[in-house]
C-alpha cells in the first residue's frame, strides 16, 4: 500500500501474534490490490481490459462494489477508473511528471465508473486501457478488515493504522486524540480531534504526494472530470464507524470541495473537518464538539 501500517494492542499473552496475524492480514491484501505487481488481482482485470472478465476473490469483489457506491454519491468526484490518469501522472510508479495536456484529455475517455462491470466472481472494464487504481480505498478496507480480525480475537483496546487511515477498539468512556496535520506545514497540527473508540478516520491531503514544476505544485487528488489535480480543498479528514468509507469519502470530498462535500457527508452522516484552498477550516456540526482548533 506504499505507506507505513500499525497495529498497537493492549493485551495479556499471546497479544503480539495476534497482531502479527493483522500484519498478514495487511500484506495479503497489498498482494492482491497492488498496481505496481502484475500478478495482483487488480493488474489482472486492468491486463484484460476490453478484453475480458477476471476471476477475483471476495475482497476485490468487496472493495469494488464499495468504491462503486462511493462513486454513485458523488456523482462521479471518487472514481477508481482514474488510474488510467494517475498513471501517466507517475502517481503509481513514482515518477512524477506533468503529462502533456492532449494526452490527458484523451486518457478521461477511459475514466468511468459505470464501464466496470462486476458479477458473483468477475469483474470486467468496458474499454481497452481502463485501469483501477484503489489508492484511495485500500488503506481504509484494509483497516476494516484488520478491525474484525482483532474483534473476532476479543481484543479490547487497540490502534490501527495505514498512513493515517485509523480506526480503533476501546471501552465506550475511552477518547482517541488525533491530530489533523496542517497542510501549509507552518504548524505541526491545526488541532486534535476527539475520537470515541470504534469509529475511524482518514485524511486526504496534498501535500502527501505531489511535485513541483515551474513554481507549480500538482499533487496526486485528481479530478475526474479535468484529469487535473482537484484544487478546491488542501485537506480532507472524515470521521465514520468504516474505515473503508472515511478514506473513499476523504478522496471524494476533496474533489468536491467544502460546499458539495460537506452536504455529501451530511447526507451519509459521515463528520468532516475540510481545510479549503484559501485555508479556511470547515468543520460538520456533528463534529464540533469534538474536534480542538488550536489558536494561530
Ligand atoms: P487518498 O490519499 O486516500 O485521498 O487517495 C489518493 C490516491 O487515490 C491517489 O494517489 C490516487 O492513487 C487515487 N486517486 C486520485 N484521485 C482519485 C479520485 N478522484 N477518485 C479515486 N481515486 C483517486
Ligand atoms: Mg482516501
């Protein structure tokens, strides 16, 4: 997954394999997600792409149908299919580059949502060239998954976490404080967020992948519908009981920007705390108890 994950548990004996089993849990999915390796089960439904289905397992299937729905209530702002874009972006392999305008314009004829077709263990891309990327999602399904593994071990009070993507178990009184980096980089944390145990949060940034060309910054959170990075919004965390949803949603408001986006995740009852392109810190009224701003 390209990021740094944890599993912190507080438990008598046996705790540590318990967490080393939801370090496998992690490294199984990565093997069948991961882009940058072609025998994944996502690089063999972009190999036959137009071509025809894949058999997947159950988890791709899960992922799939997940990022669909997200797709569906944003109206298209969270799209797995950008990965065609993303590529040529050098957002995959890590090589950062700023494609040529035309070529970008001719890529979004194969970003769409609606061209992946999924049935009981298949799931097919309408177009020659589509490309999945689940860099958006599968930090927070890989949480989950790990979350329910801990769960079916009795463990009581843990910590997960993917770059970020976060959730946690703990008794109901337990708070979690976490910090919501400052994108300008000038402070460490804008402020802490309380987090009641059970739920989960992600941050989308952009300052966490990105390059600089001719004084220009691009950064890795495309919009769909330009093929260029989205610009309404610097960072975008989501509070939700799924991790999975926290990271698809962060991705999704983002490209929406505050107005759309806080309206989206009111609507899912989802909590957000946006910081928009001018700086400004938007936070959902279901969150405004909890979440700490510090003063300038
Ligand atoms: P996140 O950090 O969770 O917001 O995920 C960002 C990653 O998701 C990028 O590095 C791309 O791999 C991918 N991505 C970029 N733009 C989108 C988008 N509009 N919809 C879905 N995935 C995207
Ligand atoms: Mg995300």
């Amino acid at each position: 997954m390209d990021t740094l994950v944890s599993i912190e548990i507080k438990a008598p004996k046996g705790g540590e394999s318990i967490a080393n089993e939801g370090i496998k849990i992690f490294q199984d999915l990565q093997y069948k997600f991961d882009v940058n390796q072609d025998e994944s089960e996502i690089s063999k439904i972009n190999n036959y792409s137009g071509l025809k289905s894949a058999t997947v397992s159950g988890d791709t299937l899960n992922i799939i149908r997940k990022a669909l729905e997200i797709s569906k209530i944003s109206d298209g702002a969270f799209d797995i299919t950008i990965g065609a874009v993303t590529r040529e972006w050098g957002f995959i392999d890590g090589r950062y580059r700023l494609p040529e305008d035309r070529k970008i314009k001719n890529l979004l004829n194969l970003v769409d949502y609606r061209g992946i077709f999924i049935s009981d263990s298949e799931v097919k891309l309408k177009k020659r060239g589509m490309f999945i990327d689940l860099g958006a999602i599968a930090k927070g399904y890989a949480v989950d998954k790990v979350y329910e593994f801990l769960k079916t071990k009795g463990i009581k009070e843990a910590i997960i976490n993917a770059g970020g993507t976060i959730k946690t178990i703990g008794s109901n009184k337990k708070v979690w404080k976490i910090g919501i980096k400052d994108p300008t980089g000038k402070k460490e944390v804008i402020g802490i967020l309380n987090l009641e145990s059970g739920l989960a949060v992600a941050t989308s940034g952009d300052y966490e992948r990105y390059f600089i060309k001719d004084g220009v910054k691009y950064h890795h959170i495309l919009d769909p519908r330009t093929g260029y990075p989205a610009n309404l919004c610097r960072g975008v965390t989501v509070v939700s009981y799924s991790a999975t949803e926290a990271d698809a949603l962060s991705t999704a408001i983002f490209v929406l920007g505050p107005e759309s986006g806080l309206e989206l995740a009111k609507r899912i009852n989802a909590g957000t705390i946006i910081i928009d392109k001018n700086n400004n810190i938007i936070v959902s009224d279901n969150l405004k108890g909890k979440f700490v701003r510090y003063e300038n």
